[in-house]
C-alpha cells in the first residue's frame, strides 16, 4: 500500500482545521463509475465545495490512497456524529459499472470491476490496520470500523448503502464482518514485525552489550557528554562493547562506555545488534 499526501487545503473543512479524538473508522465508497481518485481531489480541493470531505481516497487503478486531510482533523463524511470520532475513507469505484437504479449496478466488464473492487479492497485493509496500530484501535471492537450503512444503521451517519452495494453490486464475496477479520489479521503481522523491528534497550542493565555504530566518525570522548574532551579518536566501523551506561549532555540515548577502555560513545549513534 502506498499513501501519497495530497491535502485539499482550499476546502473549507481543511480551513476549519478542527481536532478530533479518533476512536474508529468509517469505510466509503464513492456512489459512482469513476476510478480515478485526482477527480475527487480536484473537486473537494475548491474553497466552495462546502458539502463533504473525506480523508482519503483509494484510486481503483492502482490501490494508491491519497490522503486529503491529516488523520485526526474532523472529516464532513458521514452526515452524522460519526464526523466527530472517526475517520472516513472513500473507495473509488470501476469505470465498468452502470447504475441503473437507486444502488442496483450493473457490470459492462464484470473482470475488470472485480479487479478494480479488490484492489481498492487490499488497499482499504492495509490502510485500516496501519491507522488501528497508529491510533491504537481494535478492529473487531464495537462500532470502530464500520461501513457507511453500518453508520447509518447505528445512527451516526446517513442513509447510504455504501460499499456493501458496490461489492454485492460487482459480484465479490466480500462483508464488512469480513473486512474487519481481515484488517485483525493485517494488524497481528504489522505488531509482529514491529516487534521485530523495535531497537533493543541500551541501559545498564544491559550491560555489557555491542553495538555498531551509524557514523563511523562518531568521536570517543574521555567522559558521558560533550562536555567532556574529545580524545582525539574516531571509533570507525566494526563492533563495540559497552560496558557501562550514563546520562550526558549531547546523546539522548545515554553515552556508553567502551570496554577497551578508549572512552564513551554516543549511543544516539548507535545500534545494538548483541
């Protein structure tokens, strides 16, 4: 999934500039054949369109989500409450639909509007769980992701049939119950690989522990800060071990002592890898 930050700053819930507390997430889609997300971009972003605003849009195309307003601005997307706790998205839809009536669609390229639904799909189920990690959601929790008819529904949006119209409307097995399933799962791997990721603690208590360095350049200095005198020695690549930790001036990270007894290094520039 890739999010590009294509703000509509002449629109005037952008201008408004008011806050919200995000507590859940609402999923759209836009209630015509029209794929292409910079169309919407383009209309919302004018200082007279005072109608609607959303967060992001998903291009239909290629899955990329464009997001419109900073996540924890009050979006105008659901007609309702839920503009004051949660933040909306807007699927694009096919160019190979038709409405015929009200909500009833019809396909004139069921494949391509298949394809077009998942991508936008795969892409809103990225997005929701990277937006659930960031804000600390639980998916399956009650009322955090819903639908626009969810919305409705439970009295804090208007009355929209959005997307469950547009999956059933295309032919793809696809439910909202499913959708939040789907964005746990996302979820679980992304903590996962956070957790993977996380840098490993460099305190005392580690001690001793090793470390590489991001600048080899990184000057050894005869105490825990800058305020103490560089020893004229680089520490250059290769491993290090640590041996004792303080607080100084200079590294947010603490300064750590050397074990060959060269001096201290600042662990800001460093990474543990033992």
């Amino acid at each position: 999934m890739k999010i590009k930050k294509s703000y509509v700053k002449n629109n005037p819930c952008y201008k408004e500039g008011k806050k919200i507390q995000v507590k859940g997430l609402m999923l759209h889609s836009v209630g015509m054949a029209q794929p292409n997300a910079g169309n919407f971009i383009e209309t919302f972003n004018d200082s007279s369109y005072n109608r609607a605003c959303v967060h992001a849009f998903i291009d239909a195309n290629d899955g990329v989500v464009y997001q419109t307003l900073p996540w924890n601005y009050r979006g105008w997307h659901s007609g309702g409450s839920a503009n004051n706790t949660h933040i909306g998205v807007e699927m694009c839809e096919p160019a190979t639909i038709k409405y015929t009536s009200g909500t009833t669609i019809k396909c004139t390229d069921k494949e391509d509007a298949q394809k077009a639904v998942k991508r936008t799909y795969k892409s809103a189920v990225s997005l929701f769980a990277k937006l659930c990690l960031d804000y600390s959601l639980n998916p399956l929790g009650k009322g955090v992701i819903v639908s626009h008819h969810e919305g409705y529904s439970k009295g804090i949006a208007t009355n929209h049939a959005d997307p469950e119209h547009l999956w059933s409307g295309v032919g793809v097995d696809y439910s909202m119950s499913k959708f939040r399933k789907a964005v746990k799962k996302k979820l679980d791997a992304l903590k996962e690989e956070k957790t993977k990721n996380a840098p490993k603690s460099m305190t005392n208590k580690d001690c001793p522990f090793v470390v590489t360095v991001t600048n080899p350049e990184l000057k050894i200095r005869t105490g825990a800060g800058t305020n103490y005198e560089y020893t004229g020695e680089n520490t250059g690549d290769g491993k290090f071990t640590i041996v004792e930790v303080k607080s100084g001036q200079g590294s947010e990270a603490g300064w750590g002592r050397l074990k060959s007894g060269a001096g201290w290094i600042g662990l800001c520039y460093c990474v543990r890898v033992e």
